[in-house]
C-alpha cells in the first residue's frame, strides 16, 4: 500500500491521505474577504485529491497583513465567506486548515506582482510593528519597537482569531511563526534586540510565541490539532538554529501543540539558502525525532520523494506549495488515489 494514501488521525481529525497543501498568499482579498477566486483555489485542491488543505496566511489584525490584499480574520464578518470554504472542502473530503498570522516588520508592502516593495502609510500603507526597531531590508522604514500591552494585545488577536476560525468551519489551526513575521522576529537575535523579559536569552525570546500558543490553546477546541509552522533555521551566523527549533518544538508539545510545520528562512533577505529538492526534510526529521509529528515542506514535487520521506519515517504529512499551484490534481495521480466521481470517466 502506498504510504501517500495512508490516513493521518490526530486528535479527532481524520486526514484521509499524507498530503497536504501549504498555505501561500493569493493577494486576492479586498479588506480581507475571501472571495470566488479563494473558493475555486481552494475547492479545487479539495477536488483534486488533496487531504488537508491549508488556507493562506490570514491576518488576525490588518496591520498584521503582509499586503492589502492578504485574507483576514480579524472582524465576525469575514466569517460566512470562510465558512463557504470549509463547507466546500469538507464536502469533498479533504480537511480545512487556516494559518493564522501577523506580518510583523514585513507587513504593509505591496503584493509581488507589483513589485513587493514597503508601502508608506500616504500609499495604502501602514506603520509596521516589531520586537525591536530594526527594518527588515535596508531603506526601509523601521518597525516601532511593542511594549509589553502591545504583544499583550496581539496575543488576544491571536486568541479571537482563533474563535472565529472555529466559528468559520476549520478542524486544524495552524500559527504562523515562521518566515520572518512577527513572531518569528521575536525568535531570532537578529531581529529581537530586545532587553526585557521579551529580548535576549532563549527562553525570553520564545516566550512570545509560547503565550501566544497558550492562549490560542486555551479556546480552540482540545479535540482539534493545533499547529505551528516554525522557521528551522535563518540560515546566517548568528541567527536561529535548528537546535533552538528543537527545543522550542519540545515546550510547544507540552503546551498541546500537535504537528510542527517545518520550513526555514524568511527573516534575512540575503540568506544563503542551498535551494534543492527536499532541501528541508532534515528539519522535519529532526522535529519528528523528540516525540512530536511534523510536516515537511520544500522543493517536494514528485510521489517518489513523498513516499520516500514517509517510509524513511522522517515526517507524519509531506505538505506541498508551488507544485500544488501548477497542478491541483497531483494526489489524484498517485498510486491507490480515489477520484471524485464526478471524475471517474478521466482516470
């Protein structure tokens, strides 16, 4: 039997086979509603065989979003629009996640087809925030530094997004601290500067994360997984390592976390990456190893190299991105894949 097709159970989610969809930003939101285009995205992963499919990094306040055209979850009204799309998804058998986020220092720029670049609040933009005063690239304008009721505010952010998501219909929850937002700022020495509680040793940095990650727990459903997606390394001297990963990962566990969603980079814009398939796997691997599941991502594009990876036993779910946006059936090719039958003619 191919492992591919294999289910997932955790807690009382059952993911019907070990592929599972990234989530990547669409900057197609208008005020941060989900619209058609989000519903025939995301219901044609569903269609096309994917088991979890994880909706794009979702702002839990506008100034957490990336872009003004990100998704939010910030407001009760742009709940029925996400209910639309789990409803979607469930019915077609696969299993709706969300990735709640807030962009920190790289937030307010515009989307990458207009080139990506940081919006000033006379052009649709916004004053960023950060752990400390530092610009994420060089010419840009600073985050100002959050004070203690600031991160305290964000946190309960966090909590109410997570209330609406379960208002919404997802069964998986997913916090973002990786990639260089917010709260991976507050992981890394390079961007936390920091010299209060928030600021300096390991476990001041993480604790952030750690509250945020409490609160959440602590109104999403403990039947329902909890994930979070970590950046394993920032890839340069002097930044976070995948032996803080590792041990964060741990305290995660023991807060009810269920899955680590393993990536890397994000928080340096000239970071040394040696970009090749599967070139994160390791990191999943190395989660994997203390006890917790973890999801691998990264240059995964073909069923050799999941199954591959799940036979080895170095991750629980192969989460794909870019090859997931070039062909939205890529689980239905695979061996023992059921088809919807509405399909069947095509196989």
């Amino acid at each position: 039997m191919s492992r591919i097709t294999e289910s997932l159970k955790i807690k009382s989610v059952t993911i019907p086979n070990r592929i599972g969809m990234s989530p990547m930003c669409q900057y197609s939101a208008k005020n941060g509603f989900a619209n058609d285009w989000h519903l025939v995205h995301y219901g044609t992963r569903a269609v096309g065989g994917a088991g979890l499919i994880i909706v794009e990094a979702t702002g839990v306040t506008p100034e957490g979003r990336i872009t003004p055209y990100d998704l939010g979850i910030w407001s009760d009204e742009h709940i029925p629009a996400l209910k639309r799309i789990t409803d979607f998804i469930h019915a077609n058998g696969s299993v709706a996640g969300i990735q709640i986020a807030h962009a920190g220092r790289k937030a307010s720029h515009d989307k990458p087809s207009n080139g990506g670049k940081q919006l000033s609040p006379d052009n649709g933009g916004w004053q960023t925030v950060g752990p400390s005063a530092i610009s994420f690239e060089e010419g840009e304008t600073p985050p100002v530094e959050l004070d203690k009721t600031g991160i305290e505010k964000i946190t309960g952010q966090f909590r109410d997004a997570a209330i609406r998501a379960l208002k919404a219909g997802f069964k998986v929850l997913e916090i973002h601290a990786a990639h260089g937002y917010l709260l991976q700022e507050f992981l890394s020495p390079i961007s936390n500067r920091r010299t209060d509680e928030y600021g300096g040793s390991f476990e001041n940095r993480i604790r952030f994360l750690l509250e945020t990650t409490q609160t959440v727990r602590s109104v999403w459903p403990k039947e329902l997984p909890l994930f979070v997606r970590l950046t394993a390394t920032d890839w340069t001297e002097g930044g976070w390592t995948l032996e803080e990963t590792v041990k964060l990962s741990l305290g995660l566990k023991e807060l009810g976390v269920d899955l680590i969603d393993c990536s890397s980079g994000g928080n340096v814009p000239q970071a040394g990456i040696p970009l090749a398939p599967g070139y994160q796997v390791s990191f999943a691997e190395a989660v994997k190893q203390i006890g917790i599941m973890s999801s691998a991502v990264g240059l995964i594009t073909t069923e050799e190299q999941i199954e591959k990876i799940l036979t080895a036993g170095k991750a629980d779910l192969v989460m794909l991105g870019r090859e997931l946006l070039r062909n939205p059936y890529f689980a239905l090719h695979t061996r023992e894949a059921k088809w919807p039958e509405q399909y069947n003619r095509g196989k």
